[in-house]
C-alpha cells in the first residue's frame, strides 16, 4: 500500500507534516528526533516503556465483546479495546509514559504540557510525579471552569495549571501557550505533547507509543477468531492519538479503518470539529494538515461536546490516509454520541468517555450494513467518570 | 536590491526598525503611525498582520492583533495598505511580518505578486523556518522580494553561518528566547552570538525582541548595525489607542515624542 513511505526523512506525510516553527526550537526538534530515534532502537528502552504499560498502567487492556449491545443492535458484532481501563481513565497515558521517559533520558527535569479537557494534563501531572519531574499544564480560562474536577486532579499531582487568556481561553490557545513557553524555556524543558499533532517528530512519536494499542488488538482478537483480523476497526479523532495508535498495525492490511470526527450540532452548522469532512490545508501548532478556518486563514473555534474532540485540526498523517482515502472519516453529532453511551451503558455496564461515544454511535451504524458473522473492534478510548457532570446537565436541560 | 533597501543597506546610522500591527487602531492611524516613524528616523518598517494564533508573539502584540482583527485587517488589506503608504510618501523598506497560513490561505503567488506591485520590500514569517522555506525563497527573489532570516542564540553554527550568509535585506538576530515581548534582561553571551552572525552577513545584523528603552539600544550598538523595537512601540499604541481614533493629531504628537525618548541621541 501506499503508506510504506511516510513520513519522509523531511517529516511529511504526503504534503502533510513538516516543522512550521519559531528558529529558536527547530535544534531541540532536532535534538527530540535523534533521542527518540535512538531510544526506540535501544532494546533496554524499551522493555523499559513495556514494564512500565503494564506494571503502572495495567496493560494490556481487554478486548471485550459487547454481546447484548451487538444483539440489540443487529447485524456485526462489536468489540470494545478497553483503554477506558487504563491507569487515569483514557488512552493518553500510553503515550505520556513514552514521552516520560524519554525526557528522562535526555536528561530533562522539567515537563510543559497543554490540555483541553484535562485527561492529557492528568496524564502528563501522572506521569511527572511518578518520575519526578517538574509539571506545569496550560490550560485555556473556559476549560479550566468547563473541567474543574480535572483541575484539581492535576493540582494534586503535584502539577502547576497555569490559566490562557488568550485568543478563545481553549484546546488551541493553551497549545500556542505551551509552545511559546516552550521556545522560552527550550534549553531544559521537555515539551510533552498529548496527541498525534504538532511538529516532526511528535506526530510519529504519538504513534509510535500509541500503537501499542493495535497490536494488543490484533494480537488478541487473532486468538479469538482462530488467525483472523477484524472486518472494521473504528475510533474517534480528536488529534488522532488513539485512532493512529488503533490503525498502525492495520493500515498495511487489508482492513476497513474508520476514524469519527465530532459533528457536534450537525456538519451544515457552524458548531462542529469535524476537521477532515470541512478543513482545508493550512499550518496549525507546528504541522501542515487540514484545519477549521476562514477564507483569510483565521483559524476558528470547534465545537463538540466532548471536550477531546474540540480541536480545529488533526494530526497531519490523518490528513494524509484522508487524502489518500486508506481510512475513512466520518462524523457523529452530539446527539448520536450521547445515544450511544447510553446504549452501551444500559446494554454492556460500561460507562465510556463522550469522545469514544463518537466511535461507538458510528460502529453502531456500521454494524448494520453488515452481516451477523464479520466483526467491529471500536476502540474505547477512555472512561466517562470525567463526564458525568455534562451528561447530567444534558438530562436536566433537556429530552 | 532595490533603490530603498541600497539606501538602508548603505546608512551609516544605528537603524532603527520599528514594528506595528497593521489596523491597530484602524487603518489611517496605521499610515499615520507609519509616517511618524520615518519622521522620527525609522530606517525601515515591519508592518504584523492581525492572526488568530500567533504563536512567536507575547501578549502586548497579541492584544495588537485582536484589535487588528476587530477592524477586519487581513493579509491582502496589509500589502494594499503598503501601497497607500507609498502614495503617502513612504520611502523607507516595509517588511511584512506574517504568520504561514495567512500566506497559504491568500496564495503565496498571489500574495508576492500583489506585494511586489504595492511596494513591499521583505517578508519576515516567524513560523517558517528555513529548512521549509525552500520555494517561498526562490519565490521572492523572481518577485525582488527580500525574505528577511531570523536566527536565535539557539541556532547552530553551521546553520548561523549558511543563514548569514545568504541572507537578504537584513538579518534579524533573536536578543533572548521565547515570544516577543519586553525584556528587562538579555541572554549572556549576546555579544558573542552577534559577533557570529556578523561575521559572514553582507546585509547589515540587527537585534530584535525585548528592547524597550534607550539604554538597553545602545548596549548593542558596538555588536550590530540596527535594532527592532516591537512590543514597546505597539505597547505604546494601546495607551494611545482612544485618541489615534479620535484625536489623532495630538496621539501622533505623543507617539512621536515617546519614539524620541526611545532612540540613541547619535540616530536622530
Ligand atoms: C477519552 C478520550 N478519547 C479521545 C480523545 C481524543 O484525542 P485523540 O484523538 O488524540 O485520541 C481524548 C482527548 O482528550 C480523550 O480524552
């Protein structure tokens, strides 16, 4: 297949990726590639970063079947990757922990993070406390009121959350501030990205310890269905982490792969992250990839109401399997979402993160165009613990 | 090289290269501004365009660039403005300082050709490094465009030299690290870092971002041929901002005396 290549020893996947950024850091981009290049050939890492997904982390999480809920539902079966079961709740641990330790071994002290909803925040205050590193998290004024329970997680971990009030107070403003106390405090400061976005070489660096995620699953769901591999996998895309993480071992096989944006109100509104069905081609945090913006170039606000999948852009090798059309990119409202979470919940006993709902109500949707005896695995990225709060506003507000 | 970067490019003075937001207030205090600092001596200007996201800016030129943006200046607007200021009598280089994506949006070909006909000199775009300025580069000079460099205390010296040495119109050597904004205190081993850069260019080196006051000027007046201030003179534009939109002519009187009280005595 087509994606043998990517990225190219330049960062691009396609015309997508590359390092849109300030002089000052383009050493320390540099200087993270050839760590990162080393570590992941040096065999002690590792076994390192392995003891530490399962002895700290719980891996590997199951793959459990939703028996009732495919029932109920007709047509395929659907599989459930439990990174809900992870340490802290989601998916974004495994790649902290990757991260994590290897700023440890380039010797740095200090670790800055940005967060939306707070889960790639908990995990980074997580992940610098158990290796004992300084944390400050950047956060945007209107997530830190939306998230406060997340905030005092990261307090608690010993974590410094420093509040952005600048541009629209979120995801992505909290992204331009980590960056620029980046390139202030480059020379001792680890920059501890949360998704499958920014400049080479973050987005094959998310990946690479994101993918553990899919070779759990491939392995796991061989031994079920005696060598098989699965006839769909899906999972929603917020920057992409646990999407690209689920699809690396599948995207040279022969199998469906789709990726469920947030569609918030609806596509044809103007209240939607849905990057890949409405972006064009522009330059966000460091990456060439698609983004929500105006005709100027002015990037705009994304809407959903998982706080997760709130992020104008998306990883630049998503872009790249859009164009390329290996994975299929769909999108899922609110209210398909909370749909979903409740079905899995009253049907499988499993509360899931609003972002993973979006996966769910797509696999939900798939499941019947297809026959009785194929086989979904739907990654559930992370757990709803988080957000109980919105969902209770939702019922009280509204049906 | 065209007449305006020969006549900058061969000054004797300590150059002085101002930076304002374009539309900050509005579009005419923007020329009048503009006018005033070549009054007062400007050898250059950097004019920013308003972005959503810019992410080597601190917050003075943030705020610049949200009133910018609530006057609906754009990419297109900042270069047309540029041609109303030559009409205006400008006659100094005028950079335009943008980020990327404003660039891809408009068409990098559209945007040079409209730039090359309004009378812009240089592009500076703090997020393109050069290692992805391959075609923007070969682009501008085809259009007499001057793709002015940045290089930071943080650039290594193979780097340093290639970029000194093939840089156009000047070089813009970074003070300290970290966003645009005002600095009480440099980086050590500035004047080693400048020395550097000096020592392969053909363009005069100026030092930029931090500089607020007229003594931390002439600290480097000895290490390099010119200087930027950004983030002071849009810091002052904000204090101003109520009387450049409605009693311009004594905000310009004021602008202009602080803009004296800011230069080294030898420069004006
Ligand atoms: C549970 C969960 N799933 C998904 C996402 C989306 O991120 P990504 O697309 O990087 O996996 C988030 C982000 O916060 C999350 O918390």
């Amino acid at each position: 297949m087509t994606t043998a290549t990517v990225p190219d020893n330049r960062g691009r996947y396609g015309v997508f990726g590359g390092k849109y950024v300030p002089e000052t850091i383009m050493f320390a981009l540099e200087e993270l590639e050839t760590a990162f290049d080393e570590a992941i050939q040096d065999r002690e890492f590792n076994e390192l970063f392995q003891r530490e997904l399962a002895i700290y982390s719980g891996r590997p999480t199951p793959l459990t079947k939703a028996d009732r809920l495919s029932e109920s539902n007709g047509g395929a079966s659907i599989y459930l990757k439990r990174e809900d079961l992870n340490h802290t709740g989601a998916h974004k641990i495994n790649n902290a922990i990757g991260q994590a330790l290897l700023a440890v071994r380039m010797g740095k002290k200090k670790i800055i993070a940005e967060t939306g909803a707070g889960q790639h925040g908990v995990a980074a205050a997580t992940v610098a406390a158990k290796y004992g590193l300084s944390c400050k998290v950047y956060m945007g004024k209107e997530d830190i009121r939306r998230q406060a329970l997340n905030v005092f997680r990261m307090k608690l971990l010993g974590a410094e959350v420093i509040e952005v009030t600048s541009g629209s107070q979120t995801l992505k403003d909290a992204t331009n501030e980590a960056i620029r106390e980046w390139v202030a405090a480059v020379e001792d400061t680890f920059y501890l990205i949360g998704s499958a976005v920014g400049p080479y070489p973050y987005p094959k660096m998310v990946k690479q310890f994101q993918q553990v995620i899919g070779y759990e699953t491939e392995s796991q769901f061989k031994e079920i269905q005696k060598g098989k591999l699965p006839d769909a996998v899906v999972a929603c895309v917020g920057g992409g982490s646990n999407a690209i993480g689920m699809f690396a071992p599948f995207i040279e096989k022969d199998v469906p792969l789709y990726g469920v944006e947030a569609a918030g109100m609806g596509v044809e509104t103007a209240h939607h992250a849905a990057t890949l069905s409405k972006g064009s081609n522009g330059v966000i945090h460091g990456s060439l990839t698609k983004l929500l913006q105006t005709s100027e170039g002015q990037i705009t606000e994304p809407y959903s109401i998982s706080a997760g999948l709130d992020y104008p852009g998306i990883g630049p090798e998503h872009a790249y399997l859009h164009e390329t059309k290996r994975v299929t990119y769909e999108a899922v409202t609110d209210e398909e979402a909370l749909h979903a979470l409740k079905l899995l919940c009253e049907n499988e006993g499993i509360l899931c993160a609003l972002e993973s709902a979006h996966a769910v109500a797509y696999s939900l949707k798939l499941a019947k165009e297809m026959q009785k005896d194929q086989h979904i695995v739907v990654c559930l990225s992370g757990r709803g613990d988080k957000d109980v709060h919105t969902l209770m506003e939702f019922e009280e507000g509204g049906e | 090289m065209n007449k305006r970067w020969e006549v900058f490019q061969h000054s004797s003075d300590y150059r002085f290269t101002p930076y304002i937001m374009a539309g900050d207030p509005c579009e005419e205090a923007t020329i009048e501004l503009s006018l005033a600092l070549e009054q007062c001596g400007a050898h250059a200007l950097e004019l920013g365009v308003p972005y959503s996201d810019p992410l080597a800016d601190g917050p003075v030129i943030q705020r610049a660039g949200m009133r910018g943006l609530a006057q609906n200046m754009n990419l297109e607007k900042t270069v047309k403005l540029v041609s109303k200021l030559r009409e205006r009598g400008l006659k100094i280089p005028v950079i335009i300082f943008t980020y990327y994506n404003l660039l891809l949006q408009l068409g990098e070909n559209r945007f040079l050709k409209l730039a090359e006909d309004s009378g812009v000199d240089g592009v500076l775009v703090p997020d393109l490094p050069y290692e992805e300025s391959g075609y923007l580069q070969k682009m501008c000079s085809e259009h007499n465009l001057a793709l002015i460099s940045l290089v930071s205390p943080t650039t290594r010296e193979e780097k340093l030299v290639r970029l000194s040495s093939e840089a156009e119109g000047f070089l813009y050597c970074i003070s300290s690290l970290g966003v645009t904004g005002i600095r009480s205190e440099f980086r050590a081993g500035l004047d080693d870092f400048l020395k550097a850069a000096k020592q392969n260019c053909r363009v005069p080196v100026l030092v930029g971002f931090g500089l607020s006051t007229r003594e931390q000027i002439q600290q480097f007046d000895g290490s390099s041929d010119g200087f930027i201030v950004g983030s002071a003179i849009v810091k002052k534009i904000e204090e101003l901002e109520s009387d450049l939109l409605t009693n311009r002519e004594e905000a310009i009187k004021t602008f202009k005396s602080y803009i004296e009280s800011l230069l080294p005595v030898y420069s004006r």
